[in-house]
C-alpha cells in the first residue's frame, strides 16, 4: 500500500537542486519517487573537490583512519603505500555483507539521494565523481542491489559498501535504467563513502512523510465518527487549548473545528454531557503524535544535511577530526518516539469503532446491523482492527533499548537507529487497515442514520469520496474488500 513509484513514462517532473546544506524530507521522498531529478550544486561541488584534495594530501603525510590504517579493531594497523590503492576495494569486499530481503527500489533511491547530498556536505573527502554518479543514477532510475540488514545504528557500512561496489562495477544493478560508469575506488574512497547513515534516513524520511499524512487523514475520519454519533464539539473549543497551549494539540482542535464547521465556541449539546474519549480526547491524542513528527522532522533536517562522516575531512583546518557523529542517538530516540505517539491515535480509532457498535451512541442496531435476526453487521472489523493494532504496538517497542557490544569490543554501543527506521516504515500497513476499518464503520452508520455532512465543508467531501468508493449493501458479507478500499483513500483525505 505504501509504495508510491510513479509511471515512467512520465519521468521528473522537477528539480532538486542539493547542496549539502538545505535538503528537506519531502524532497528526499520526490527523489525517491522519481518525481524528480537531482542537480548537484555548483558550489557544493567545488568544496567536494576541495575536500577531496585535503583528503589525499593528508592520507600520503600521516595516519588517517580507514585511508592509511585499518578499521575497527584494524585502526592500529597500517595500510603500507603500495597497498594503498588495493585497500579501498578490500574493504568494499569486506564489508559488502548486508544480508536478508532484497529492498525495493523506493528505499534504496531514498539512500541514494540522501548519500548524494551528505557528500556536498564537504566533510567525506571522496572523489567528487561519486557524486555525479549518484545523481545520474537517479536520474536514470537504475539503483543498486541492497540488503536489509547490516546495520546497529552506528553506520549502514554494508548496505552502502554495496553501493561502492556496484559504483565499483562489481555488484549488480537493478532497475530499467543505465548504470552510470565504473567508479575507480580507492583507500580515499571507500570508507568515505560507507561512513554514513544514509539508508536509515532515507528510510525515516520516506516513513515520516507517509505516516504524518496518514495521521492527518486519521483526523478526517474522526470528525465523521463525531457526527455518526451525534458528538459534543466542546472538546475542540478555543478557550480548551488556549488553557493548555500545547503546540500539537492547539493545531488539531483548530483543525477539527475547520474540518467540522465548528465556532471557537460551540454551545453544549443538549443530550451527553460528555463523550467517550474516542471522541473527546482527539486533540489530547493526536497533538503529540504531530509534535513527535515535528520532532522528528526537525532531528533528520540535521542529519540529512549533516557531513558526519569519520574522520571529518576539514579542508579550511587542514586536518582530518575522528570522532563519533556517525552515532544515531537523536534520530533513534525521535523515532521511537513518534511510533508510541502514533499508536496512541491508531488506539482511539478503534474505540471509535467501538463505540459505532453501540446502539447508544449510533441510535441503530447493534453492530451497524441490517434488520435480519441476529445478523452480526460490521462485529468482525472490531477483531480485525484489534489485530491490526496489535501488529502496530509489536512495531512500536523502543528500538532504542537495543545493545551490541562489536569489533572486539572497540565499539561498545548501539543506537539501532536502523531497527526504529525499518519498524516506522512498517508501521503504515497495519496504521492503514485500523484507520480503514472505522471509516467503513463511520459511513455505514452515516448512511444508515440519513445523514448527509454539508457538502461544502471538508467533512462533507470526505463523505462523498468515501460514498464513491464503499458498498451501500448493508447485509451480512465479507468486509475485506471494503476496509481495503478505504485504507487506500486515506491519502485522498490528507489535504481536506
């Protein structure tokens, strides 16, 4: 469902222009698409060349880490100047060992563009025809075969080691398009190229975009389970929030009260004094899970701007800086963060769904029924969601908990990083089908009440595009086809 490749007979429709400096997540998720083109900066690339010079000079006049010694535990080995060309490509070979499923084009394109963009940074010291190369393979749509797993957090070294051997001419390509030509890697080059969490953020960066939207489109299902139920708009008004002005929280009750046609002040209903939390708890629920994506968004603006290779090949000092800033700490915890916020919201449709099979609240027959005896209606969508959602909370453990102890114990720490990307990204699927599940819910109550939101607010439209796409039959049948529908028109529902 969260594949996005677009038709390539269209081909880009834009330009991303990298410079090392200001590339933001939604174009990282462009390139990644195909939606658009990369153009290396003219000034970026002029401090890649610099940076590359300051690098060689530096690897010929002493001991730089990866480029005249070993790595790892090897650090204190040194590579002797014969050997040094050879070195390179050795340790591609070596560390070209990422194993389990092959990843889709989508996410190995992400990794490109993001590595692409770091290199401009000016901090790896790598020969700038890398990045040219990088760019004509995105251009191309060819993208290197890539492994899942073979990286802790630290580093996505075998995942990008096959990125240099393919750049390499050793390591093979997929993809309909032209490879661009072999790249002559040497010990200047190769860990330069794999000091990186590249694969990780263009994994974050591509999970963030979806679930941020899937979250806002969350909001738009709620609202229409709020009027399937006859619900209060009083947990949306102004004053609420501006009582307790949390960022996230103030947008969504402002957002709701758009969504719905809602004053800053609504009047109490006449019936319920107050509404399960399902309903009266959607800006308390939701605001930290777009704070947490805000958080989250703000952590990879660094990182994928970031010249965080080691060493830091700093050209205006004249010095190579080893250090850790490869270790994915921030971005970890971000993660991890968000993914508890976002099953919070996953949590609260189900209660709404919940509540949809409550005569109490709908005014209809239990479970959505039709008027057979004993007919059971929309009943099994609530075990569906459940374990939907049970599915989303596996994926929601903290990744940051992990622990590795490596390289005979030189390096004694562990973000997993990678780990929390890879469980964000899976988190959409199973977000989706609970979300799916209450809207099929919400319009089948809607329908069945004969209630009709104003066309002309954004609760309307969302209504008349769900009318579209669900089956009215409201017998007992198989609900399958139903929640499949409207999972995938959440993305419809985003920009409401």
């Amino acid at each position: 469902m969260s594949s996005r490749m677009p038709d390539s007979r269209t081909g880009p429709t834009g330009i991303v222009v990298l410079d090392g400096r200001s590339l933001p997540v939604a174009d990282v998720v462009r390139l990644a698409d195909g939606a658009a083109r990369p153009v290396p900066g003219t000034e970026a690339l002029k401090h890649v060349e610099t940076s590359w010079d300051t690098a060689r000079e530096l690897a010929r006049a002493g001991r730089v880490y990866g480029r005249s010694t070993g790595v790892g535990a090897n650090r204190t080995e040194d590579v002797p100047s014969e050997a040094a060309a050879d070195h390179g490509l050795r340790l591609l070979r070596s560390h070209a060992g990422a194993i389990g499923e092959e990843l889709p084009a989508r996410q190995v394109r992400a990794m490109l563009a993001v590595r692409a963009n770091q290199l401009l940074a000016g901090g790896a010291g790598l020969r700038p025809t890398v990045v040219t190369a990088l760019c004509e393979a995105l251009e191309s749509g060819a993208y290197p075969l890539v492994h899942a797993f073979g990286s802790v957090g630290t580093g996505d070294i075998a995942p990008l080691a096959q990125l240099g051997l393919a750049l390499a001419g050793e390591h093979p390509w997929r993809g309909a398009g032209r490879p661009p030509a072999p790249q002559p890697l040497d010990n200047n080059d190769a860990l330069a190229l794999i000091s990186s969490n590249a694969l990780t953020l263009g994994q974050s960066a591509l999970a963030l975009d979806e679930l941020r939207r899937l979250i806002l489109a969350t909001q738009v299902v709620a609202a229409l389970s709020l009027l399937a139920v006859d619900g209060s708009y009083e947990a949306f008004a102004e004053p609420v929030h501006a009582a307790r002005p949390h960022p996230g929280s103030v947008a969504v009750a402002a957002r709701s009260r758009r969504l719905l046609g809602a004053p800053e002040r609504p009047t109490p209903p006449l019936g319920r004094i107050q509404d399960p939390y399902g309903f009266r708890c959607v800006p308390q629920i939701h605001g930290p899970a777009h704070d947490a994506a805000d958080a989250l968004e703000r952590t990879l603006a660094v990182e994928l701007n970031a010249a965080a290779e080691n060493p830091l090949i700093c050209a205006e000092d004249r010095a190579a800086y080893h250090h850790g800033g490869f270790y994915l700490a921030q971005l970890a915890l971000a993660l991890d963060q968000f993914r508890l916020a976002l099953v919070q919201t996953a949590r609260l449709s189900s209660s709404r769904l919940s509540a949809l099979n409550e005569p109490a609240f709908t005014r209809l027959r239990p479970f959505l029924a039709d008027h057979e005896a004993a007919s059971s209606g929309i009943m099994i969508l609530e075990y569906a969601a459940g374990a939907a959602l049970g599915e989303l909370r596996s994926f929601s453990a903290p990744a940051s908990l992990g622990h590795a102890v490596l390289s005979r114990g030189v390096e004694e720490q562990a973000s997993f990083a990678s780990l929390a990307a890879r469980q964000t990204l899976r988190a959409a699927d199973p977000y989706r089908l609970v979300v799916g599940c209450e809207l099929v819910a919400t319009v089948r109550a809607l329908r069945q009440r004969d209630l009709r939101p104003d066309p002309e607010l954004p609760v309307g439209r969302a209504f008349a595009l769900a009318e579209e796409v669900l089956d009215p039959d409201p017998t007992d049948r198989p609900l399958t086809d139903d929640v499949t529908a409207a999972a995938a028109l959440l993305d419809r529902f985003t920009e409401l």
